[in-house]
C-alpha cells in the first residue's frame, strides 16, 4: 500500500495550495479596491459652528450713493445680471441739468462773441499797420515838401542879397531888388508854413497811430475777459456734468445684483456714501 498512500499525499498537498491561492486572489482584490476608495475618493467633512455664512469666493462690491438725492428710477432688482457701468439707479438732477443747459447756451453765446471780437481784432491790427505806412508816407512827402521850400527860400534870399551888392554898386534898379526881396520873403514864410504842417502831420500821425492802438488794447481786453467767462462757463459745465454723471449710480463691475436696500425706492432720499445695494461677481460660494 505505500504506493497508493504516497500519491494521497501529494494530491493532498496539491490541493492545499490550490485553496490557499484562491482564497489569496480575493483578498488582493479587496485591497486594491480599497486603497482606490482610499486615495481617490473625496469624502465629505462637516463642522459645527454657532457662526457661519456662504459668501462668493470673489469679493463682492457695494453700490453707494455717490452724492445726495432723492431717487428718480430704478433699473434693477435682485438676482439681476448686470455689466459694468449699467446705470442702476438714477437720482433727480432736474436742477443740475436745468442750470448746465444755461451755461452751455452761455459758453456758446461767448463762443460767437469772443469769434466776432477775434475778428475785430484781425482788423484793427491791419488798420494799425496799414495806418502807420500811410503815416509816414505822408510825413515823409510833408518833409519833403518843407525841405523844397526851405532851399527855395535859402536861394532866393541869396538872390536878393546878390542884388543887394549890385544895387549898392548901380548896376540893377531898386525896382528889381524890391522884386527880389518880396519873393525871398514869400519863399520863406512858404518854408515856415510848410515845415509847421510837416509837425502838424508827424503829429497827427502819431495821434491816430495811438488812438488805433487804444482801440486795439480795449478789443483785446475784452477777448481776455471775454476768454475768461468762457473758460468759466467751461468749468462750471464740466463740474455740472460730472455732477450730473455722479447721479446716474452705475454697477461697479460685471455680475449679479445680491442685495438691494429695503430703504431704496423711487422718491426715498438718500445721502453719500450710502449704502444701496450689492453686486455679487460671478464665481463660486465658500463658507
């Protein structure tokens, strides 16, 4: 029987390892599951707290009042999608528009006034320049003429002296050095008459250039008054529009409006640095 009893064993055997190797596999697979479950799955965590809220993960931005006013319209409402720089509420500015118009119409009446005054001006200095050649043309021929004169009288004075030393001598009658004399005389008091209107012309020139100049002073002061209105029409437009501009309360950035002041209605009045409302950017919720 040892035959027999020796294959018993080893088929014993065999089949010992057989089971231990099928009961292994399970148990491999069991923790490989396992150790996925372990390092892939998230589990969820709670904690318990007296104090807690859900918040966006980006920080939100408040809609404030940026001036005094009463409210005259609202465009929005809670949970609305908004852009950056819609108008969200508008407050009255009936006022501030009413006196802007004026000082529009204001600097634009100045405009058509400091342009016509500009041209004025234009003129004037051309009138000056064209005044000053035409001056001293007529100075220069009103020299001209009086230095003409006084050779003419210097030669017949001559003349006269000359007939003098003849008359003296015999040689010419008195009627002729008489003759040369008045005409001496009358050369001369022509030369006096003419250089008199020679100062006379030299000073009206000066006179008109100065009177031209004046004018041309005054057109100028008032352009620079003038200008200075203007400029401040132009600054009281701009301060007007930007508080015109500050009244239309507009979304700080793009998003969803979160929250709107129980106390924002048309007709409530509202003070600056108020606050109106909130916009929620978009992005998730932490708590």
């Amino acid at each position: 029987m040892p035959n027999p009893f020796s294959r018993t064993l080893r088929s014993l055997e065999s089949d010992g390892h057989r089971r231990w190797i099928l009961g292994l596999v399970p148990a491999l697979l069991l923790l490989a599951a396992w150790s996925a479950w372990f390092f892939g799955t998230r589990v969820a965590v709670y904690e318990v707290s007296d104090r807690a809220r859900i918040e966006a993960e980006r920080e939100v931005h408040p809609v404030q009042a940026p001036v005094d006013g009463r409210v005259a319209a609202l465009h929005w409402r809670l949970g609305q999608e908004v852009a950056a720089g819609d108008v969200l509420v508008e407050l009255e500015g009936g006022e501030q528009r009413y006196l802007l118009q004026e000082e529009q119409a204001r600097g634009a009446s100045l405009g058509d006034q400091i342009e016509a005054l500009r041209r004025q001006i234009a003129s004037a200095r051309k009138a000056l320049e064209d005044g000053r050649v035409a001056s001293r043309a007529a100075v220069s021929e009103s020299e001209a003429r009086a230095t003409e004169a006084a050779a003419a009288a210097d030669l017949a004075e001559t003349e006269a002296r000359r007939l003098q030393k003849l008359r003296e001598s015999g040689l010419v009658p008195e009627a002729d050095l008489a003759r040369a004399r008045s005409q001496a005389e009358q050369r001369r008091a022509a030369a006096r008459a003419l250089a008199v209107a020679n100062q006379r012309a030299a000073f009206d020139a000066r006179s008109s250039e100065s009177d031209r100049q004046a004018k041309l002073d005054e057109l100028e002061r008032d352009l620079a008054m003038l200008e200075g209105q203007s400029a401040t029409a132009g600054a009281t437009g701009r301060r007007l529009g930007r508080d015109l501009d500050l009244r239309q309360v507009r979304a700080p950035i793009s998003g969803r409006v979160g929250e709107v002041a129980a106390s924002v209605r048309v007709g409530s009045v509202v003070a600056e640095g108020d606050r109106l409302g909130v916009v929620v950017p978009a992005g998730g919720l932490r708590v």
